[in-house]
C-alpha cells in the first residue's frame, strides 16, 4: 500500500468552512458569522506554510502529497516545483487540466520536473466537472466532448514521451512531430478517476492508478469490477486503484467522533443549503454519488445519519464539494477500515484532514505505523 497527504492551496484551517470560496462559488462569505464558529481564522496557503506541510508529510512516511487544480488554488505546478527544493524524496501528485494546457506542453514540462527533481512526479488528469469553473477556463464543451478530449489528450501526451517523434491528427489536437527535449525516466505514473459511463473507458485505456472518491465498500467494488472489465477489453491489464478519503483518528473513539462533530458544530442550515445548490449544479457523477451520501441526514438532521458504513462519515461533503466521506475513528478502527478496502483491491490512500498540518502528525504518527507490516515499507527510498 502507498499512502498519500493532501497540500491544502486554497487555505487551511480548523473549520469545514475555510478556504473552499470554490465550493461555495463567488460571492459567498465564507468568513461569515453564519458559516460557523472560527470560519474567519484560516491559514493562507504561502510557501512557509506549505512546506511545513510537506515536511511533515516527508517526515511521518507518506509516500506523495496531492496537491489540486483550480481557480480558488494556487498553481500546483509552480508550487510544488518549490516544494521540491526543500524535501527529499516525498512524491508530487500534481493535478492538471487538459482543458487549460497543450498535452505537447505538459508533456514537456512532466519530463523537465521529472529530470529535475530524480523522479518525484506523478499527474492526476482532472477532466473537470462544474460548468462555472470549466468556463472559467474558457472551455465550454459539453461532458462528452470533454472526457473525448481527455481521451486524446491522454495519447498525445504518451506519443510526445515518446523515443521519436509523434503525429497526431484527432477531433481536437493535431500535432506533428511531437517531441519532448528527453523523455522522462521513469515515465510519471497517471491518475485518473471518475464514475461516469463517459469517464469510465478513458480511465480503463490509460490510467496506471484509478482514483475513486470514499463510498461504502459495495459500491467501491462494484466500480472496480467495472474499470476492470473495461481494461480487459481494451486489452489492457488493469491498473492500480487508488481512493480519497479525509481522516478524523484520534486515541479513542468518542475522542475522533467528538472531533468529527466539532467540524459541523455552529454551521447554519441556510449555509450548508447554500453549498448543497453550488453542487448540484455540478456535471459530475462522482459529486451526485457524494452527495447522496448525506441524503439521509438532510431528511432528517440526525448526525448519525451521517455514517453511511462503520468509521465512514459523509459529514465532509455537506460544506465541500469533491472528496465528502471521512475515515473517523481511533487509530486502530481507521486503520482496519483502510485494510477493508485494501482487501477490494485498493493499494494507493490519499488522505487529508483539518487543519492539515496538525492532522498529518495525527495520521502519520497513530495509523500509519498500524499498516507497516501490510505497505512492505515506510515512505520512499527507504
């Protein structure tokens, strides 16, 4: 198993509500009094305090740090260009967008960051989802023109990896004699989740890791199942399986509920209404699958609806979008619910928490340790 912490680049804090001016769209106060207690006391997301993150994460043996894409973000590319320079071997799971960079381009600068920092790369292709940040970007093709790009972009960005010159000629790239200054060694790994009947080839065709947001170990399954079909008919073997979930561990049980809890604690109805609109309006199967999680909770206010299967807790997703289930329990109860979904097939967990830095020592020093003996190792290069 690899394990993987999360750079926080829109902010940070100890609130749901801090720092996801994406989430809640243009407009909304998220420093609001309404948005509940502490809101206002966020962490900006500038280098000093992002590399304490990714030393921590370094230091407490996670293999790779995910750092995402979007308008409300920093620029993953340029930061964790920095980050390189003050860590040593921890990884970069850098999200890009094919709808806002040439594959030629970002095959280019994949092999310069590759070269540069002795292989410490890895792309998660984020097709995207939400019209209002797509048109932000100036994209404004329909979901399956989108993933129809992605799927050609995807061979572009092999072809100019490759040893000679590549020629394209596609619906929405053409390329002659595409070409990289040398190609990087080794080639960075491509992530690439999604769950719709759109997504679901392109990952099956190209992706080395699928990505799947948390859901109940079922539904994990079943999506496994499927991309494993779809690769074995495009003749390909099956590519490794990844998952995102944020984490709420703590010594004991009732400590990480009641740490769980507090993250909701004082959050206006009419707020949490306010998101739950943003994100319907996304495209994105996977954010429809998120919030249906929650459904129950929102007929009938119980937070004990919240837990949709033991330890997995969807109360995330009621103030974000994206990732909304949490791993929340002791030490060992995470740690035994990484190992079921292991046990699906999972090998790769990407995992976060709030606030960020505080919660890497959290995870890294009281559940990693209880898998040493399933990852084989601890961290990378050693």
């Amino acid at each position: 198993m690899k394990f993987y912490w999360f750079l926080p680049t829109g902010s940070d804090g100890r609130t749901l509500t801090t720092g996801v001016r994406g989430t809640h769209g243009p407009g909304h106060d998220t420093t609001a009094a309404a948005a509940g207690p502490g809101a206002g006391r966020h962490r900006s997301p500038d280098l000093r305090y992002l590399t304490q993150i990714a030393l921590a994460a370094e230091h407490t043996g996670f293999d790779a740090i995910l750092t995402p894409a979007g308008t409300f973000n920093e620029d993953p590319w340029i930061t964790c260009a920095a980050l390189a320079q003050a860590t040593e071997h921890l990884k970069f799971l850098v999200a890009l967008r094919p709808d806002s960079i040439s594959p030629v381009l970002a095959a280019q600068m994949a092999a310069t960051f590759q070269r540069q920092t002795g292989g410490r790369l890895l792309l998660n292709v984020v097709t995207g989802g939400n019209p209002a940040e797509q048109a932000r970007f100036g994209d404004h093709l329909d979901k399956a023109a989108r993933y129809a790009r992605t799927d050609e972009w995807l061979t572009v960005l092999r072809g100019a990896w490759a040893a000679e010159p590549f020629d394209h000629t596609g619906a929405h790239y053409d390329v002659t004699e595409a070409a990289v200054f040398s190609p990087p060694d080794p080639l960075p790994g491509v992530y690439f989740g999604g769950s719709s009947a759109e997504a679901a080839p392109v990952a099956a065709r190209h992706a080395d890791v699928y990505l799947t947001w948390g859901e109940p170990p079922a539904d994990v399954a079943a999506k496994l199942d499927r991309i494993r079909d779809l690769a074995a008919d495009a003749g390909r073997r099956p590519p490794r399986f990844g998952i995102r979930f944020h984490v709420v561990a703590r010594d004991t049980t009732e400590q990480a509920w009641a740490a769980a809890e507090r993250l909701l604690t004082g959050i206006d109805p009419a707020h949490v209404a306010r998101v739950q609109a943003t994100l319907a309006g996304s495209q994105s199967t996977g954010q429809a699958r998120q919030s249906s999680l929650h459904a129950a909770f929102r007929d009938s206010g119980r937070t004990s609806d919240l837990e949709v299967w033991p330890n997995v807790w969807a109360g995330v997703g009621l103030l974000r979008g994206g990732a909304g289930t949490a791993l929340v329990g002791s030490h060992r109860e995470v740690a035994d619910r990484i190992s079921e979904y292991a046990a699906l097939g999972i090998e790769e967990f990407i995992l976060s928490g709030f606030p960020h830095l505080e919660e890497t020592y959290e995870v890294g020093e009281g559940v990693l340790p209880l898998l040493g003996a399933d990852r084989g190792r601890v961290g990378v290069g050693r």
